[in-house]
C-alpha cells in the first residue's frame, strides 16, 4: 500500500483518478468506487436537475445535515429539492444501478444537469450515469392528528427500505469539549429550525404510532425500522436515558408485533440494560465507537470518553454481543475521520493499519463493524476540511472485505439484499462489496 499523505487540499475527482482507482483496487466492484468519491465529494445539483415530471422524496435531514454547505448557503432550490438519494446506473463505467445519499457541495465537480428529461450525473462532461429520484411514499401525504408531517416523523431512507426515527435531535453532549467533532446533529437542529422548518426537538411516540400505522397499511418497502438520537447525560422528559429510548420500540413492538425489524443507535450500555431493549423486541445494537485509536477516540469523542471512556466503550460492544448475538450486534465507525486535522493520522497507510486493527478485534468475535463515509460538515468543530483521498477509501473497503471474507461471516442482517447493483446502504459501500468476486 501506497503511503500516500493526505494534505490540507481535497483531492481532485477526474476520470483519470477513478479509472486508476478501477485498475488498482480489482478486489472491490467499480460501483463502490464511484460511489465513495460522490459520498467523499458530494453533489453539485443545477436547477434543472430539479425539473423531473415524478414526484419524488427530497432530503429529510434525519439527523445530520451531511451537506458540505450551510443550509443558508445553499442556492438555487438544493435546499429543499435535493433527493434524498440517487439511484446511479450506466455512464462511462457501465454502472449497475447505485445507491448514494446526497451530500450537498455548490462547488463539487459532480454536477447533476437533465439531459433529455433524465436526470444525468457529470463528471468533466462525462456521464457518469442516468439518475432515478427516490420514489416518495403514499402515505407521506397525510397528516398526523397533531399536525405533523410524515417525513419529519419517521421518515424513510435507503431508498424506502429503512424507517429512520431520530426521536431526540439533540445530544446533551454539548458544546467543543463535550460534541463528538465530526457531528453537527446539535447544529443541523438549530439550523433547520432556523429555516423554519417543523423539525421536532423530542417526538412523541403517538406520533409516531400513528405514521407507522400508514406505513404498515400501505407500504411494501420498509422492513427495519432505527431508533436514535443525541445522548442523554442527566434525564429527558423525566426519563434516564436507557428508559427514554426504550418506550420507543416498546411502543411500536406491542402495537406491531414483529412488523419491521428493530434496530437501536445509542451509546454502549451495560448487558443489563441491553437486555431490556432485547426483552421488547430490538433485535439490532449499533453501540457505536466511531474510531478505533484510543488516542483519536479521546480527542474526537471528548464527551464519550469522559463518560464512559474508550476501554469501557469497547468492552460494553463486546459485552453485548453476549445479549443480541454478535452478528446483531453492528457498530458503527465514521470512515475517514482517523485522518481529520489536527490530531489524525498523516497517512492512508497509518490510518488503514489502526482502522484494520479494530475490524479485526470485532470481526475475529463475530460482530462486523460497518461505516459511513466522513462528511466534513462546516458547523462541526473539525469543521470544512479536505476530507481523506479516494485511495484511503478503496483501502478501507478491500481491508474491511478481506477481514470480513477472512472469518467467514454472515451478510449483516437489516440492511437488505448485499452487492454491487442490489444494496441500498446509501452512506458507505461497505453492503456494495460483499459477494464481488474481483475482476482481471
Ligand atoms: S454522541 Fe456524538 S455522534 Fe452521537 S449525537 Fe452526540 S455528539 Fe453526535
């Protein structure tokens, strides 16, 4: 592997570097290649790649923003007519059909136009393939009793197949020495309220019985369903936080017992209480550690290691295997941020070596950690950066292949259907690699 220095300039995205990309990383499909420099670079998308005769779902902002861009800054309709989602097919790589979540970016070089009614993504005036918008489910028509709309409720992801619910979009982590430094969740509240949008600080679970309710009659795509949000350090609406986010799935689970599969993003708790999350009927735990470095963790997640700390942190993931089974247990790691300035590594290399070490660790155990792809979002307080080169992510997913082939392990369960041209994983391509068989 090369030890190639990341630098304070982004990285350009041309032809040439993808192709060069396509050439060394044989172990990976093509499709995960472009996808990771579209999530690395995100989507310049002109006004006229919003003229589409269907309707479709734009950006809900779930939970963070992942745009390059503050909302305020963004031109020309990107702000409310963004899709959530791209659905990437043919182009100068023969693409299969691709799955992508939006990252808004006015100064990206991919560049969404309409050509012949199609939406068509470009790359340096070549076509890097025809577009589809995600479809914009039936029910996110309706209205609940107490005024709120669908897709601020529980909105849907991966191309409809997820049910996201941020049920708190604050973290009582707060401020720059307690806010993980790559996340704008506190950030992205204030700005969308900002906007003024209806954007529901803490929701209320009739709320959101009732929106599900619309998804169980009318739709065909959902099957997981995520409970999520900030961290609760003291108490939120009289509950600790362990009691807060269980009255959600419990909710849902005795109003639709088995309907969508249940999954939980929260903090790493002790066995004790992830069983009670078990007991109602969760059946995926992503404690997530966000980066292995035990050195970077404490830097990076300032509020999780005063809290909790990192050894505590890894021993509780590993703990919960024993409660969920490991292969329901799915932390997650932020790609790319083990080379953020100023504490990160200095080259792909180190940070492959390090981020390696922690795949192996989980993976030698059964539990497969997945990532998403570091947006470097401006309200944080790593703020705008270059963000790492394309070569560090192609490393990273033949690293994560390898060690997951390595231990033969099960396709992650609650993520749909593996491999290039099938997954809807839309923040990495780590669903996009499994399966490939490598090519001459
Ligand atoms: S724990 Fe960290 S990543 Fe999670 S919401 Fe709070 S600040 Fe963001």
């Amino acid at each position: 592997m090369a030890t190639l220095e990341t630098n304070t300039v982004r990285q350009a995205s041309t032809i040439s570097l993808l192709e060069e990309m396509e050439r060394k990383y044989k172990e990976i499909p093509v499709e995960s290649i472009v996808k990771q420099d579209i999530l690395r670079m995100g989507i310049h998308f002109l006004p006229e790649s919003f003229l589409v005769s269907e309707e479709y779902k734009s950006k809900d902002y779930f939970i963070f923003s992942f745009d390059h861009t503050p909302l305020s800054e963004l031109g020309d309709g990107a702000d409310t007519k963004a899709p959530e989602e791209i659905r990437l097919q043919g182009g100068h790589f023969n693409l299969l059909p691709t799955v992508i979540s939006t990252r808004n970016n006015p100064a990206s070089p991919y560049k969404m136009k309409l050509h012949d009614g199609v939406p068509t993504l470009v790359l340096d005036e070549t076509i890097i393939g025809k577009v589809a918008y995600p479809p914009k489910p039936s029910w996110y028509n309706h209205k609940t009793q107490s005024g709120k709309l669908p897709g601020e409720i529980a909105p849907v992801i991966e191309w409809g197949y997820l049910i996201y619910l941020t049920v708190f979009r604050n973290c009582q982590y707060f401020g720059k020495e307690e806010e993980c430094a790559y996340c704008d969740i506190n950030h992205n509240y204030r700005q969308q309220r900002g906007a003024g949008r209806p954007y529901t600080g803490v929701k209320d679970v009739d709320d959101i019985l009732e929106v599900m309710s619309w998804i169980d009659k009318e739709d065909k795509i959902a099957e997981v369903y995520t409970i999520t949000g900030g961290s609760v350090l003291t108490n939120l609406k009289k509950k600790n936080e362990v009691d807060f986010y269980l009255q959600y799935p419990e909710a849902i689970e005795k109003k639709f017992p088995g309907r969508w599969m249940g999954k939980l993003v929260a903090q790493a708790f002790e066995k004790e209480d992830c069983q009670k999350f078990v007991d109602v009927g969760v059946k995926i735990y992503h404690p997530n550690y966000e980066v292995w470095d035990k050195e970077l963790f404490k830097k990076i997640c300032p509020g999780k290691e005063a809290w909790i700390g990192y050894d505590n942190w890894i021993r509780r993931v590993v703990d919960s295997a024993e409660v969920f089974g490991p292969e329901h247990v799915i932390p997650n790691f932020v790609g790319g941020v083990e080379l953020s300035a100023p504490y990160g590594f200095k080259t792909v290399a180190e940070a492959i070596q390090s981020t390696g070490e922690g795949l192996d660790f989980f993976m030698s155990k059964g539990i497969v950690p997945r990532f998403t792809a570091w947006c470097p979002e401006p309200y944080t307080t790593l703020g705008t950066q270059a963000g790492p080169p394309l070569e560090y992510f192609c490393e990273l997913l033949t690293t994560w292949k390898r060690t997951f082939e390595k231990y033969n392990l099960p396709t992650p369960p609650g993520y749909g259907e593996p491999g290039a041209g099938k997954a809807v994983f839309s923040v990495s391509a780590f669903m996009d690699v499994i399966g490939y068989k490598g090519r001459n």
